[in-house]
C-alpha cells in the first residue's frame, strides 16, 4: 500500500511565529504523500476579546456562540489556514487549504449534549475520501482546519486532534498511515521532567498510566483517539515535538512516541 | 470548445444576508462548469474598526496595512469565502474554497506605487491554470476569495473584478468563457435611471459614453478590464444583477447589458 502521512500540529506552536516557520521547513522537507492539520491556539480568543465577545470554556472546550464561530472561521479558515499554506508554497510544498466544507470533505453533526450545550461543535459522521484523494493523487498537500459543516449551510468548529484520528481512520483502506501528533513536548512523558519521553508505549502500559494519573489529563482525549485510530488500522502513530518531525518520521526508530497495541 | 463561466459577484450583495442567500440559489442551479469569485464588502471594514484598525481609502481603495492584510485574510479567506462554500455545497453545488495560495493558483507582485504606498496590494503576474482546470475536471466549483500570494509566503489583497477578467483570460485558451459580473444594478445605465439599461454595448459606444462622463466612475476600471477580457479571447461578458444571474446566462437575449467589441 502506498504510504500517506497525517499530521496535526497544535496551537501553541502555531501561537509562537518562530517554532511555525520551523515547523513549516520540516514539513515542507518531508517528501510523498502528506495531510496537515491544524489547531486554533490563542488568536482566536484574543480577537474575540478584541471583538468583546465573551469566550466560555467548559472541562477545556470552547463553547461556539455564534459570534464565536464567526470569529473561528476567520482566524482558523482564514488568517491560520492560509499563512500555513502561503509559507508551505513558499517552501515548494503544493499545499491546499480546505475546511470539511470544501469539497464537502469532512461532514459534521451538531453535537447534543446533555447538560452543556457546547453551542456551533461538530462531531464528524462522514469524510468524504475521493476528493482527498483527488487532491493527493493531483500531488496536493491538503492543509485542513479545524472546522466541519453539516451539510446545511452551518459551519462547525471540530478539534483538530479528532479531525487527525478521524481522517486517519477513514484513509487507512487506502493508505498506510503514519499519523504524527506535533506538539511543544517530546512525547508522552513518564513524569514531569520534560525529557522523560516513553519511546514506545503500548495499550496496557497507556491503562496502567492513566489510572495512576500520570498521563495530563489535556493528553487523554488525544491517546484514547490515536489508540482507536491504530486499533482501526492505522499503521503507526507517533507524537513528537514540532521542531523534530523529520527526525520522527524518517529516522528509525523515530525520536518522540510511538504507540503501539501490544 | 468546452463552456465555462466566470462570475463575479460584488461586495454589496455578501453584505445583505438575504440577496446573498438569493445569489447562491441562482448560482447553485446553473449547470456545467463554472468559477466564482467574490469580492470582499464592508465586513472586513467593520471588523477593522472594531479591532481599532483605522481603514485608509485612497481613490477608493484600500490602503492594505500589515494589520489590514490580516483582516482581509480573515474576513475574506475565512468567514465570507467559507459562508459561500458551505452555502453552496447546501444547495449541492460541490464549492471549494480558494485563495490564489492555495495551489499556487495566482502568483502576485506587491504593488509598488509611485506616489502611493498600497500597502499589501498584489497584481497579479501568473495564473497557473492546471490545478484549476483539475478542480474543474474533478466536478468541483471553485469559489476564489479576493486574495493571491507572493509565492514568497506574503498574501497579498487584490480586487475582485480583476481575479475575475484575469482568471478568464487565462482560461480562455481551454474553454469558451462567458465572464458575468453580478452587482447590484441591472446592468450598464444610459442613465441615473436604475432602468435604463443598456441591453449591448460595443467598444466604442463606451469609449462615447466614458468622454461624455456618463458611466459613474467606479465602473471604469470594471469595464476597461472587461472589454479587454474580451479582446483577450473570452467569448462574453455580460454585467447583470446578482437576482437575474440565471436570466443572464441561461436566456437569449440574456438580461443585463452584454459586451461587444463591435
């Protein structure tokens, strides 16, 4: 099978100008078949207090008013999504930005909950492949921000990680996946030394951790996805700091952590 | 030859939620293929003064600070571009967004005024027509914000109407282009009279109606790129309003005023 590579990249890294620009040169330097995704960070919170529009969080999500999804779709599907694009060009990378209403790539629902309303948050129900696999097959890099739509007329913001995981999953009857998570650490972490990285970790040992509660608890949404995503048929999942993703995906064994079934 | 339209539809209209709505109901049931671009509206100068960014105009155009830019990257790349993707694709017109970074679509030169500093303005100076004509072929129909790139990693503002002739131009050595700009007029006017439309123009009856100052001043620069889409090779150019997009190119005599050379 041909090999594909997915790779989200948070929103710290994105907040900080000069760890993009080198995140974007190991991109750019990474050669074949390639997906990138992207998170939000803080700009969008700070438009929106420019804009005086109140950001409410809850258990660590944003709750999407409106206004707020006005605000989102500017600075994710806008300002973020095309600085990425116009430096990846810039480095000779052919890249494309999409949300999951271009091409109707990626099809959210509205999600319900139960005691919050989390306000215009889209839960994916289905990604549409072939044109993703249009564009790679026409030697396109999609760059994908973290927004869906239902397929009425509404956008929705979705997390990136889950985008990551979702189209990962979606790609791997196709594809052999490595999907990397970029992020500011060097891996998962055994403690709070930052250089604690666990090289390999697998299933039962993630378990174990989590009961201690030694993984963040920020961490957990994203493993308990990346392990669903290996268990679905993804080749190889790996989360790694955003200056060292070429290290992570051509070198062997890659530096950060890999995650592993068994 | 293969038919294909070009239509550009105006800031005046994304501005009004309701002839927005109307516009994308027309656009979605044309069939075949076809581009849109659009243009930006006032969103982008309300957001400005709310962030506190003053809005400099200069003979009518923007003057496009570093600070501007991001806005309209916003405003223009995110919120309006995506409203009109997911607006389509809910109408079941396979829309996909675009930037000319995207792709690598259309490559700008900033502008360098002799006694103006435009700021962020790019003029285009490449239109690579393969990634669009793949789009094309793929069946989908792409939505063009006002926005090129440098091909260095700066975006750069540049207006509608332009995008739109030059886009035409280029593409007129694959396909029989009619170019239709949709305002809210009901085509060119003999007169203040919003009726009095002039069903066909030559060139030079508008060369007689622009020394007699007759064609309002903001339609000059619209109309001089026209008439040399036209001459370039693009087969029509018709200028219509935004609710009669269907009238102008699916009847005969369409509504509006049609371009001619002679």
């Amino acid at each position: 099978m041909e090999q594909l590579l997915i790779i989200k990249i948070g929103g710290n890294v994105i907040d900080q100008p000069e760890a993009l620009e080198n995140f974007l040169n190991e991109y750019a330097g990474i050669a074949g078949k390639k997906i990138l995704i992207h998170g939000g960070g803080k700009i969008a919170t700070d438009i929106s207090r420019a804009l005086g529009i109140e950001t409410q969080m809850v258990d660590g999500r944003r709750i999407t008013s409106r206004e707020t999804l006005k605000v989102v779709t500017m600075v994710y599907g806008g300002l973020i999504n095309k600085t990425i694009v116009s430096g990846l060009q810039a480095r000779g990378c052919h890249a494309l930005g999409l949300t999951g209403a271009d091409a109707n790539c990626m099809v959210a629902k509205k999600r319900s909950g139960k005691n919050i309303d989390y306000g215009f948050v889209g839960d994916i129900e289905q990604v549409n492949v072939n044109p993703v696999k249009q564009f790679l097959n026409a030697g396109l890099a999609p760059v994908f921000a973290p927004l869906t739509h239902d397929g009425k007329g509404t956008l929705l913001n979705t997390n990136a990680d889950t985008i990551a995981a979702t189209l990962a999953t979606a790609l791997c009857v196709t594809y052999e996946i490595r999907l990397v998570y970029c992020f500011d650490k060097k891996g998962v972490l055994a403690s709070t030394d930052e250089d604690s990285v666990i090289p390999r970790l697998t299933l039962a040992q993630y378990r174990h951790l989590k009961e201690e509660g030694i993984v963040s608890k920020g961490m957990l949404p994203k493993l308990d996805e990346a392990f669903a995503a290996l268990q679905a048929g993804v080749a190889a999942v790996i989360l790694c700091h955003a200056s060292q993703l070429q290290l992570a995906v051509q070198h062997h064994p890659p530096v950060g952590t890999t995650l592993s079934l068994q």
